[in-house]
C-alpha cells in the first residue's frame, strides 16, 4: 500500500527535481487523477499515466490483503490450541485415573474466550485507520512544504519594501538610504524570518513527530513510560 502510492509520490517529486520539464505537472492533482481514475493531462513521461493506474490497482487490492489474513490466522491458531488443550485435557484424565496426578493442576485455566467476529471487527477497524491515517499524515507533512513556501515569499516581499527601494532612488539619495534599508532588512530578516518563522516550523515539526510518526509505534498497553536515562544504567551495573 505504501509503496504504491506514496512510494510513487516519492519517485514523482525525485523526477520532477532530476528532469526539467517544459510542461510540468502538479503532483497534488496527479495523485488526485491516480486515485479517482481520472485521465491526467500533464504526465510525467509517456506512459507514466498508465503506470500511475496501474500502482492504484495494486494499492486497492492491498487493503484486502491486509485485512482478511490476521483474523483467518488467528482462527487457525485457536482451533490448534484447542485440538492441542483437548490432548492434553485426556491425558490430564488419564493419569488422574492412575493417581499420577493429584491436584497439581488445579490453577489452570482456558484463557479468554475466542470470538471470531470481534476479531474480525477489530481488523476492520484497524484497516481503516491505517490506510485513512497514511493519507491524513502524508498530508499534514505537507504543512512544512506550505511553510517553506511563506517563507520565501516573506523574503521576496522584505527584500523588495526595502533593499529594492533603496536602489531604485536616484543618486545620491540611494547611497544614503541604503544603509537605513539595510538596516531595517536585516532588523526585519532577524526578527521575522529567523526568530518567528523558525519557531513556528520548528513546533510544527515537533507536532508532526509526536502525533503523526510517533503514533505508528505507539500502543497503549497500560506500561508506564520509562524513558532511557544513563545514569540508572549506570547505578544498576554497579549494585
């Protein structure tokens, strides 16, 4: 699934960087037509298109693949376990009849009861998630492309109110206007550009690796969070 589509982006964006195309296309709408099936008018190379489809095939079969395995398996798994548990449940009884074994099995138990249509619920579930959370995340990723963007055109914008202005005076108003110019340019650049853009990409970044790529690891399984620190390391080895 990922490599389908998102690995396709991947290789449309690394193609549009190494070819210079007279006629480019706009990755956003050329994913947009991969996925509706729609007919792109801007490809990338004669047969792109076609090539495009055909990875959006192989994208849709993918969700069934990942969907209906795991609870087939686990299916498969419990019914062996059971096979496996009435085995030994006859063996149980069997020594029990010779006197081999008085009670030293007393505690046992059969665990959680197995239902196969919650299982089957869950997985759906699951699917969904992942393949709605891969697109979603994908694209709040492109919110430090949409930043890069502003950020060139507050520099576009700074540069010429001031820097431009200066030179465009006749002289010798220029020379002297110049270094005020400068100086709110570069004022400007400090407290704009790099002060409150930098900020702004970097909790934006931060937000992005702790919502988006940290929750494709993470699993609330009720262990408390123990984050690695040396010096307990260290303190353990030596006692």
């Amino acid at each position: 699934f990922m490599l389908c589509f998102f690995g396709w982006m991947d290789v449309m964006i690394l193609y549009k960087w190494t070819h210079p195309i007279d006629n480019a296309p706009n990755i956003i709408n050329s994913l947009i037509c991969m996925a509706m099936g729609q007919q792109d008018n801007n490809p990338l190379w004669d047969g792109s298109v076609e090539l495009a489809q055909t990875l959006m095939k192989f994208t849709v079969l993918s969700v069934p693949i990942m969907l209906l395995p795991k609870p087939f398996i686990l299916l498969f798994q419990h019914k062996a376990e059971q096979k496996k548990s009435k085995g030994e449940g006859h063996q149980l009884l069997r020594d029990e009849e010779e006197g081999v074994v008085e009670g030293a099995h007393g505690g046992h138990g059969h665990g959680e009861e197995f239902e196969f249509g919650e299982i089957f619920i869950h997985q759906i579930i699951e699917t969904i998630e992942y393949v709605l959370g891969t697109v979603s995340h994908t694209a709040s990723y492109l919110r430090i492309w949409a930043l890069s963007l502003a950020h060139q055109q507050l520099s576009l914008v700074f540069f010429q109110k001031t820097l431009t202005m200066g030179l465009e005076m006749s002289f010798p108003a220029n020379g002297i206007m110049l270094y005020f110019m400068f100086a709110a340019w570069f004022g400007i650049t400090l407290g704009v550009l790099l002060g409150m853009d930098v900020l702004e990409c970097f909790l934006h970044t931060l937000r992005l690796h702790w919502v988006e790529f940290q929750s494709k690891f993470y699993k609330g399984g009720g262990e408390k969070f123990a984050p690695y620190n040396i010096r307990s390391l260290v303190d353990g080895s030596n006692e």
